[in-house]
C-alpha cells in the first residue's frame, strides 16, 4: 500500500516561491496528474516528492512515513524523466536491470526482473541494443520499464511524453494507465497538456503559480469548473461578463455586457450582481433570437467546423456546428447566438478582471 | 615550448622565461642574482594577471566579436576568391613556417657526419621525463577530477565561479615564473623535505593539472544531471552512480585531459629549470646539448629531438582518437 501526503509543501529559491503550501493526498493505486502551464511548479513539486529537491517547508509522507532528510535512493520511487536519460553507454536490458543490480540482487534475478518488464512494454526484442538505436517511443517505454523495474509501487512521471511525436504520445498515454492500473501501481503524473490529463487520470490537481487552484476528476474539472482558470485551462471555453437580470423557475436571466441575454441554470448569485459566463463551444448554437455576433472565421476540425464571431462590443464567440450550411453560416454573416442553459456556468466576476484571472502565471 | 624554442637559437637573445633559466644557472656561484630573478618572475606573474582580467573583462564588456554587421564588405569575403585564397594561405603558413622547420631536424641529422654518439644520458633524461610525467598525470587525475566535479556541478555558486577562473592562473602565467615561485615557497618552507625530484613533479603539477579540470569539467557540464537522478531513483548510492554512470560517460575527457597533461609535462623547460637548475628532463637535456655548440652536441641534439618529436605525435594520435570517439 502507497499513500503519498503533502502537508504545506513549499519551495522557496531566495525571494521567488516555486510551490507554496500544497497540501495534497494520493490514495493507494490512484492516478493523479499534476497539470499546469510552464512554470506553475509541478515539476518542482514532483522532485520534491522524489527528493531530488529538498524542500523548504512542510513535509512530503510516503507510506506515512515523513521523507525530511531521506535521500533520493531510500524512498523506493520509480521515477520517469521527461529527457528519457537512458543510460547511452549501457545496452537496453542493461538499462533496465540496473535498479536490481544497484540493489544487489542475484544475476539471475537481474536478468529476469529486466525481461518481465521489457515483456511488459512489448521490447524484449530490443533488449540487446544500445539505447541510440531506438526510437523515441521506443525509449520512453524503456524507460517506463527501468523506473518500474525497481519493484516500487509509487511511479512518478514527470512529463514523460512531452519530448515524443504526437502520435507515439497519444498511444503511450494509454499504455501508461493500462500498466499502472494492472501493475496496482500509485502514480503521480506531471504534464502541461490538458489533454493527457484528462486521459489518463483518476484525479486532477490543477496548478498555477506555485499553488493547486482546483482538485477533481477529469470530469468534474471539465464540466462543473470552480475558478474561472480552470474553465479557460481545461479544454476551451467562451468566457462572457454581464451581471443578473432576474431569477426565475430556477433560472438566472444574465444581460451580457454585449447586449445580448442568456439563460443559466444557476441561481447562487443575486439580481444585479456582476458575473461572468464560462460556456464551451460545443454548447453554443445558432438561435432566433440572444447574443448577435458577425462570424469571422469558419475552421474545419474534421468531425464538426469551429466558427468564431464577434459580438457587437467586440468579444469573441466560438461555437461548434456539425454541418455547415451556407446559406447560415459564411463569414461575414449576422447570427443569432443562444448557450445551454444547463451547461453554462457563472462566477463572480473577479475584481481585476477576466484577463487577470486566466493569466498563466 | 616558446623558452625551448629561443634557448635552443645558440644567439644572445633572452625572452623573460630563459632569462629565467639562465639566471637560475647562475645562482649557483652568483648569489646576487636571486633579487633579480625574483623581480622578473613577479614581473611575468604579475603581467599575466592582468592579461586573464584584461582579457576576461574585454570578452564580458565589449562583446567580442562585435555585434555590428557589414552587409557588403563580408558578402564580399563570403564568396569568391577570397575565401579559397584565405584557406591556401592558412595550409601554406601550416607547412612553411610549422611543418617544415619542426621536421627539419630530420634531414638535418641525415646530412650530416654522424657523430659519436652516447644515448646513456639522453635515454635516462628521457626515462626521468617519463617517470615525472607518469607521476604528475596520476596527481592530476586525483586532484583535477574532484575539483572539475565540483566546479561544474556548483556553476550557480559564487566559489565554482572564482575556481573556475583561478584554475586558468596556472594556464596563462608564464611557467619558467611560475616554477621560480613554486621553487622558492617549496624550499622555504621546512615541513616538507623537498627533494629535486619531488620539486619538479610538484611545479609540472601545478601548471598541468588545469589540463585535466579544463577537460573533465566541460565534459561533466554537458552531461543531463538526470543520469545520475535517474541512477539515484533506481537505489544507487552517489558514489555508486557516479562510478556505473557518469564516469563511463566522461571516461574518455579524463583520459584526453590526461593526455594533455602528460604530454605538457614531458615538453616543459622552463619550469624544470627554473625550479631545479640541475634537473635533467629530455628538453632540458637538449638545451644542454645545443648550449655545448659543438658538432656532436647539435647531431645529439637532433637525434634526440626526432624521438621526443615521435613520442609527441605518438601522443597526439592517440588523443586524436580519444576524441573523435566521445564525439560520436
């Protein structure tokens, strides 16, 4: 069993915080991704875990166990780099075995511990040859194979696929899961794609700025979002200041700062107050009758088109449209625009404005 | 290699460092000349100082080479005859001023009567070369590696820096001052019992061990801390990873740097003299033959300098392909 706590970790270089104060549980076998933008202290927060950064405040618990002041090679991690490091010198399987074989173990045991896990990942072929020859993919699951080689049930990736092809990338995610759920391991995984995120995860914890904003499932992430940050981070969103007009049947009538008025099933915020509307694309239509906007780009993203129009002071609304037709829809063109009442959501609109409260850092 | 060069012209002409080496020879009947020697070999110190802070200074101020661009005049040396001429003229200077008066000594000694000749002395002075550079590069290993290992590892601290820079001191001042000083503080200290030997291989050390954290400190540099963090993650000790790990993968630096070293060692004058006057390394012994100025000097002299000449290239080759290796 594998529990990881984080009580008030925090990283401090001088007068810059990279983390502060992160309080966060992992459960025995959950997969939990760490996402963020570039320089949100994910990956920091991740070597602190591993210890290869020693943390200047709170602790890092593994098993219950507080890890101040134990070096990196006692916490019993399998940890996977974003740079892949296979050692160039030594060939695959001796890349693999080498966690056994720091551990001491038996030849025999080296040698079979090396293979069962390049089984796993579908090179046992490969093992004979120097890490140079293999593909990136290829490597990364060399890789995956040598961090899990060490036995360790706590697996801790830090942006394993970003330095791969987008395809590999894509099929790599699955094989991670699958592995880590068979494996029963305890996964940390840190990544900057919302997408990969989502994917894989049991959980989310959103980061920015050194700070979590917001903890859930990939699901409630991207459906129900508690900050402004997370709506905008997580897939893509329209985001729409206005403030209530009325409240009825369950129902808040907002009149949007472009004129138009929309309807949300919401009721938390009173008459008059100032909102804001995080609504995604893909619940967004054409109407008889709401915002009027003039479309200004048509996409085709394959299985739907993207459309883009901009409302009368200037903000940008993007939909989705299944079928394109022309006669509807050419650029140029004056729409009716109403959103899902149901998937609309509202936040109090923040004081230093929207800009401010999506900022990446 | 620049005292060799001028003691070895038989003429009266003295650069700082053979100043050195003469003078040093004559302290043995003229006690008067210790000041100054001391003085001149201040002086070099000195004077080289100020060139590394001049020169490091220049690099972080004016930003050399300059950023301005000249969009005519170097399209026009970026094409054409200029650039062909450019090379012809690099590989001639190579062979007429270099290759050709290094290889010289070969006919040389073919042309002449060959003279009596004993290899007795000069194949000890070679052997004594030999001993001190072997010894000295061994020194250099165990002290230049921990030091390169520090230096590149703390490249955000303020001490690396200062190192990095002090360990180039040796590099830049001239060794026929540096062996005087070195010479001077080793036998007016009285803990230590300094024997001639002893002197020489600790003045070779100083100016050659720079050699070997040059080198070893670059490689460390290019190397992805992650290696070692990787081998920290999979239960080996430090010492562990840096054996199984980063070693094999700097391995073939340390020997380039060693290599250097040896070959700096067994090519030094100046400093040998100037540290102990009786020393008799091969290019010290060469010197002698060629200040004898006799005929059978020169012949020895030649024939000494093709072996030593030999043994370089012998060197160079094998650095060659040390080097060409890491870089695949």
């Amino acid at each position: 069993m594998v529990e990881v706590k984080l009580v008030g970790l925090g990283k401090r270089y001088g007068s810059v915080v990279a983390v502060n104060n992160v309080d966060l549980t992992v459960a025995d076998r959950e997969y939990v991704t760490i996402l963020g933008p570039s320089g949100c202290g994910k990956t920091t927060l991740i070597r602190m875990i591993a210890g290869i950064i020693e943390p200047t405040d709170g602790e890092v618990y593994i098993d219950g166990k507080d890890m101040s002041g134990v070096p990196i090679e006692d916490r019993d991690i399998g940890y996977v780099f974003q740079n892949i490091a296979l050692f160039p010198h030594l060939t695959v399987q001796d890349n693999v075995s080498y966690g056994p074989r720091a551990r001491d173990l038996p030849p025999e045991d080296q040698a079979r511990i090396s293979k069962r896990f390049l089984e796993m990942v579908k090179l046992l072929d490969k093992m004979g040859m120097l890490p140079d020859e293999l593909c990136g993919g290829e490597q990364q699951k060399v890789s995956l194979a040598r961090a899990l080689s060490s036995g360790s049930k706590l697996l801790l990736l830090d942006e394993p696929l970003s330095a791969l092809d987008s395809r590999v990338r894509v099929d790599l995610r699955y094989e991670l899961r699958r592995l880590a759920k068979e494996l029963g391991l305890t996964t940390i995984h840190v990544t900057h794609d919302q997408e990969e995120a989502q994917s894989v995860s049991d959980r989310i914890v959103l980061m920015r700025a050194g700070t979590v904003v917001e903890t859930g499932t990939p699901e409630e992430l991207y459906t129900r979002p508690k900050r402004i940050f997370t709506a905008n981070f997580i897939g893509e969103t329209n985001l729409l200041e206005g403030w209530v007009l009325e409240i009825k049947d369950g129902v808040s009538v907002i009149e949007l700062r472009n004129g138009g008025k929309v309807k949300v099933n919401q009721t938390d915020h009173p008459v008059g107050d100032a909102v804001v509307i995080s609504v995604r694309p893909e619940f967004v239509f054409l109407a008889d009758e709401g915002m009027r906007a003039t479309v200004t780009a048509i996409t085709y993203m394959g299985t739907y088109w993207r459309i883009t129009a901009n409302t009368e002071d200037e903000e940008e609304v993007a939909f989705d449209s299944a079928t394109l037709d022309e006669n509807l829809l050419t650029i140029g063109k004056e729409v009716y625009l109403a959103v899902n009442p149901k998937a609309a959501v509202l936040y109090p609109r923040p004081q230093d404005g929207v800009q401010e409260a999506i900022m990446l850092e | 290699m620049i005292a060799l060069a001028t003691m070895a012209d038989p003429g009266s002409f003295a650069t700082g460092p053979t100043l050195i080496g003469d003078w040093k020879h004559g302290l043995v009947d003229n006690a008067d000349l210790a000041a100054p020697l001391a003085f001149v070999s201040i002086l070099l110190i000195l004077l080289s100082l100020v060139l590394l802070v001049v020169i490091k200074l220049v690099i972080m101020k004016v930003h050399l080479p300059m950023g301005r661009i000249w969009p005519r005049p170097e399209k026009l040396f970026s094409r054409g005859w200029f650039p062909k001429t450019k090379d012809g003229l690099a590989v001639l200077f190579l062979v007429l001023f270099v290759l050709i008066p290094s290889f010289f000594i070969f006919t040389y000694v073919v042309s002449v009567e060959p003279a009596s000749f004993d290899w007795g002395p000069f194949m000890e002075s070679l052997m004594f070369s030999f001993l001190v550079a072997g010894v000295v590069t061994v020194i250099d290993i165990a002290l230049g590696v921990p030091l390169a290992l520090y230096i590149a590892k703390n490249r955000t601290g303020r001490l690396s820096e200062v190192l990095d820079v002090l360990v180039n001191v040796p590099l830049i001042v001239p060794t026929a001052a540096l062996g005087y000083s070195l010479g001077v503080f080793w036998t007016g200290q009285n803990i230590i019992p300094t024997y001639d030997v002893l002197l020489i291989i600790l003045a070779h050390v100083a100016f050659t061990y720079p050699l070997v954290v040059r080198n070893v400190a670059g490689a460390v540099e290019e190397v992805d801390p992650a290696f070692e963090e990787t081998a920290r993650t999979l239960g080996a000790k430090p010492v562990q990873a840096f054996r199984r790990v980063l070693y094999p993968i700097i391995k073939s630096s340390i020997l380039a740097g060693a290599i250097m070293a040896f070959t700096r060692s067994l090519g030094e004058t100046g400093a040998t003299q100037a540290v102990v006057a009786s020393a008799r390394t091969a290019p010290v012994y060469i010197v002698e033959l060629i200040q004898l100025k006799t005929a059978s000097g020169y012949y020895t002299a030649g024939l000494a300098c093709i072996v030593l000449i030999i043994v370089s290239f012998v060197f160079m080759l094998a650095l060659r392909y040390i080097t060409n290796r890491r870089s695949h």
